[in-house]
C-alpha cells in the first residue's frame, strides 16, 4: 500500500561529489547539503559555468533518508537550456523507468518500495 505523502519518509542529507580532470590534474570534490532545493540551487549553480552544451561535469549524489536508507546515483550537469536543475524530479523519474522495465523483478519490486516509502515526489 503506498503511503501518503505526508508519511513518506523524509530526506535528511544529501552529498553531492563531482569531478573535474584535465591533463595535469583531477579533483573531486563533495559537498553536502540539507534540502532538495539547496542541492538544485548548487547544481544550478554549477551547469551556469558549462561553456556549452557538449561539456558537463559528472557528478555522484547520495541521498539519506530519516530511516538511514541511502539512494545514490549519478546526475551529469549540464549548461542548461530552459530547463531547471531538479535532483528529486531525476530521481523519480529514474525509480519510475525501474518500475516500468519488466526485465528485472527484483529491480522492478525495489523501486516500487522506493516509490511508495521515501519522499522523492515533486
């Protein structure tokens, strides 16, 4: 049964590393941060120094929950062109392509548990 939105259970953290390489050098650097909002200010932020469209900057994310489930993933930023950086809305629509990809079960039963527990709705 899939709770209410008000139940899901809530994230606590986020953690956000990317990469930057050149020949010379390659740097990681993560950060952390306390809402969706802040981590998509930041990758905003971030996409607003792409020169152009063919360039991004890979970057790893994790989210905690309350109940000390992680989510992970990876989000590339990219030099947006109106669209808006959304974290939750990439991973919602990355758990609902689970649900929907028939090849794998067990994939398929864990993001509905994803879906139905954890506060990753817009």
């Amino acid at each position: 049964m899939m709770k209410s939105k008000i139940d899901q259970i809530k994230p606590k953290a986020f953690e956000v590393t990317y990469c930057e390489s050149t020949q010379k050098d390659y740097r990681v650097y993560p950060l952390s941060f306390k809402s969706w909002s802040e981590v998509n200010r930041y990758i905003l932020e971030k996409s607003m120094t792409q020169k152009d469209r063919q360039g991004y900057l890979k970057c790893f994310f994790k989210v905690t929950f309350e109940d000390g489930f992680i989510y992970s993933g990876r989000y590339d930023i990219l030099k947006p062109v109106n669209e808006k950086a959304d974290l939750k809305d990439h991973v919602f629509r990355f758990v609902e392509y689970c649900i929907n990809d028939d090849s794998d079960p067990t994939m398929q039963e864990e993001a509905r548990y994803i879906m139905n527990t954890y506060d990753i709705k817009n």
